[in-house]
C-alpha cells in the first residue's frame, strides 16, 4: 500500500452521505495478519499505534474497493521513550471493504474522499479491535483498549487515505456477476 501524499492529508471537502446512500452492499475480508512476539523481560509495556494507511479504488460505476493496513506495537516503557529497541509484540493486519452501490444520483471525487475517509474506518475499525484483543488474549497477554472510531474526532484514529484510483478490468472480463465489465472508469 502506498504512503499517503502530502495532499491527502488535506481534509476532504466533499459529503460522504451523497455516495452512502448509495451503498447496497458491504463485504469486507481480513486478507493479511500477523502477529510477533519477542522474549519479554516482565517490565511494563506501552501500547504504540503507527497511522494507518489507507487507499480507495473504484473498480467501475457500481463497485468501490476500500483497503486499509493496521499495526499495533507494544515495548518496553524505556525502549517506547528510547525507540532503539524491537518491539515486544506487533500486531499486523490488512482489511479490504468492497461497497457495492446501487444506481443513482452521480457524487463527486470530493464526495468519495470524503466517504472513504469516515466510512472506510467505520466499517473496519471494530475488525481491527476484535482482531488485536484475541490475538493478544491468545498470546497470554493483556489487552489492549482501543477507543472505537468517530468520525470528525481524529485522535488516535488519524487516517490517511492515499488518492483514489480508478481500476478497470481488461475488456470481456465478467464481473463476479457475471456481467461483461463495461467501459466505466476508463
């Protein structure tokens, strides 16, 4: 996943309701997570929490494709202060939101920047939190609280969303409907 661009990180001016209304559909998949750990020596640890990166496509008129990659790190007090140390633990994972729309009023690019940048984290971040806290209860360690996502209110949740591309299929490949793609998005 790429890094963000500088102007990403500008505040989208669209609304995001002009493309939700339009959502028939969600189907989100956890393709990628891993977890490490590390010997630890029992001294306190502290939870840190790399900004996200995040990326929106649209495959063609009707289908958006939303892909966002998590880390959680947990180290020792002194090394989080130092940060020359490996982490303890890491917690890693990719999440991909499919939104299909159903027909309907045209949105601008400022309208889909708007959408993937709260509902993209909407829709995965309660994934994300689930996913951290039993791998760290499976692992025998303590959880870890993370704060649910709100829109608006960045805090620890400060997303970045790359630019939006457009994807297409080669000309005559169906759809997972079985539809000739058509020419959208070309």
């Amino acid at each position: 996943m790429g890094t963000p661009s500088a102007e990403s990180s500008i505040q989208p001016t669209g609304d995001p309701s002009r493309v939700a209304v339009r959502v028939a559909d969600v189907d989100i998949v956890q393709p990628a997570g891993s977890f490490l750990r590390q010997p630890a020596a029992g001294k306190p640890v502290e939870a840190r929490f790399p900004p996200p990166k995040a990326k929106g496509l649209i495959e063609d008129e009707l289908h958006l494709q939303f892909f966002i990659e998590f880390v959680l790190e947990l180290r020792q007090r002194t090394a989080a202060v130092e940060g020359d140390s490996a982490p303890l633990a890491k917690v890693e994972a990719v999440f991909a939101v499919r939104y299909t729309l159903a027909p309907g009023a045209a949105f601008s690019d400022d309208d889909l920047a708007a959408f993937f940048r709260f509902n993209g984290p909407l829709t995965t971040v309660p994934y994300w939190r689930e996913f951290v806290n039993s791998t760290l209860l499976r692992a025998g360690i303590d959880p870890v609280s993370l704060p649910p996502f709100v829109p608006g209110r960045h805090g620890l949740w400060k997303i970045d969303v790359a630019p939006i591309e457009r994807v297409s299929r080669p000309s005559g490949v169906k759809s997972e409907h079985g539809a000739p793609d058509s020419a959208a998005g070309s």
